[in-house]
C-alpha cells in the first residue's frame, strides 16, 4: 500500500504491478473530487484479465506522494471499486516493495 | 420515499452477499430500528438511480468525444492551448491548463486538456487478482 494526495484527499492504494494505467479509485471518490470536470479526450478501456472491456472515466491530475508532485491519469469505472497505483504511475518513482511489512515506499527517480 | 403502504413486497433470496457487508447492514438496519427489507430494499434503489445518473454522464462524455473527434480540424488551430469541451460546444480556450481546470470546475461533466494529437482510444491491461464489482455481487 502506498499513501498517496489527490485534490487534497489522502488516498491508500494498493500498488499493482500487474495494472498499467495510473492511479484508479472508486468512481463515487472521482465524482466527488470534480475529476468528471477533467476528463482526457481519449478513450481509455480496462482489458480485464478475461479480456473483457471496461470502459473507463479517466481524468488527468497532480498526485502527491511523500515530498513529490507528479501528473498521471486517474482512472474510475462503477465496475472498479478499488484504490490502485498501476506502472503508469509508479515509473516516476523507484517503489520499494518490503514483503515482511506488506509495506512499499516510493523515491523519485532524479533523487539518485 | 419509500412507500411502505402501496409497495409489493416479495421474498427473494440472493446468492453470494458478501458477510461481511450483510453483518454491518443488518447491525446498522438494528441500529436504526429498520428491517433488513427495508434497508435491502433502498439499498437496490440506490443502486439502480445511481445507475441511471450514470448512464447520463457516460452519454455526455461520449457526446464530448464525438464533438471533439468531429471538430479536430478547428481545435487543432488551438495546439499548445488548454480548451474545455462541455455540453458539445467549445466552451473556453486558455493559455495554460490550471486556468481552464478552474473554468471547467463549472461544469459537472467536462473535457478538459491540452490540444495535442487527435485522441484516441486506449487500452489499459488489468492484473489476474481484480474483480469486477458485479462479480462481486452475483
């Protein structure tokens, strides 16, 4: 899990490697957020693992996790009621994953 | 509201609610000295407004996209500006992006960004471990 600041609102997300968009959070947090007033023009499709298409409300906004600022795309479909931080995002960041602590930490990449 | 007097009530039974969740509601329906009837019952109907709100936006955005793919030809003169897309008409262009995310904070449903490359569909690949939450609810 990773902490993470979007429009003022602290979100836990769980860091998934397997995703490759940027962050996803439930569509009733993106509403109350405003991101439906920040939508791409791009069409953005979750291909489920039984590649099944959902399509998705994507919006394009600055996160804050730890001392960095960063855009990615947050991502929301009624489908997804999940808090997740997907590859898109994480490649600004060097993520540290701590398996006995179930626990994962983020460094920029320009800070090495 | 809830018409408890002229609604027809039916018994159903629904497979694979998840306990946990059934535990708190049926605590919180004793909490509020309210049935489980009841509490399942504006729990569905919830479920299913907020679906049609839902299907009004999805229609709005596709009806923005569409503007914007029909009408890349005049929003590309605005390349490196910010434009806000609303209601199926260009509703303001801006130097910078944060200047057209506060204009677009008007509106409920908005295309906000900057003008670049004609948009195009995308795919976004999901791990083995997620769940749909319709899965979760069959």
């Amino acid at each position: 899990m990773i902490s993470v600041e979007l429009a003022g609102m602290t979100l836990e997300c769980v860091v998934d490697t397997g995703f490759s968009g940027g962050l996803v959070i439930p569509l009733s947090t993106f509403e109350s957020l405003g991101l439906l007033a920040a939508l791409v023009p791009e069409e953005y499709l979750a291909v489920m693992p039984d590649s099944r298409k959902v399509p998705l409300y994507t919006a394009s906004e600055e996160v804050v996790a730890g001392s960095s600022r960063v855009r990615t795309l947050v991502h929301a479909a009624s489908a997804l009621d999940r808090k997740l931080a997907g590859r898109a995002f994480l490649q600004s960041f060097v993520t540290t994953l701590d398996g006995p602590r179930e626990a994962a930490s983020l460094s920029l990449q320009s800070a090495l | 509201m809830f018409n408890m007097i002229t609604a027809v009530k039916r018994q159903v039974l629904i497979r694979g609610v998840d306990e946990d969740v059934y535990r708190r509601a049926k605590s919180a329906a004793a909490l509020q000295g309210v049935s489980m009837g009841l509490a399942v019952s504006e729990a569905l109907r919830g479920w299913v407004e907020n679906g049609l709100a839902e299907d009004g936006i999805r229609k709005e955005v596709k009806q923005n996209v569409r503007y914007v793919k029909a009408h890349w030809s005049d929003l590309k003169r605005h390349k490196g500006e910010a434009v806000v897309i609303s209601g199926r008409k260009l509703q303001g262009v801006f130097t910078s992006y944060e200047e057209a995310r506060r204009f677009s904070a008007r509106f409920n449903v908005a295309l906000t960004f900057v003008v670049d490359k004609m948009p195009e569909t995308r795919e976004l690949e999901f791990g083995p471990d997620l769940e749909l939450q319709q899965e979760i609810q069959s």
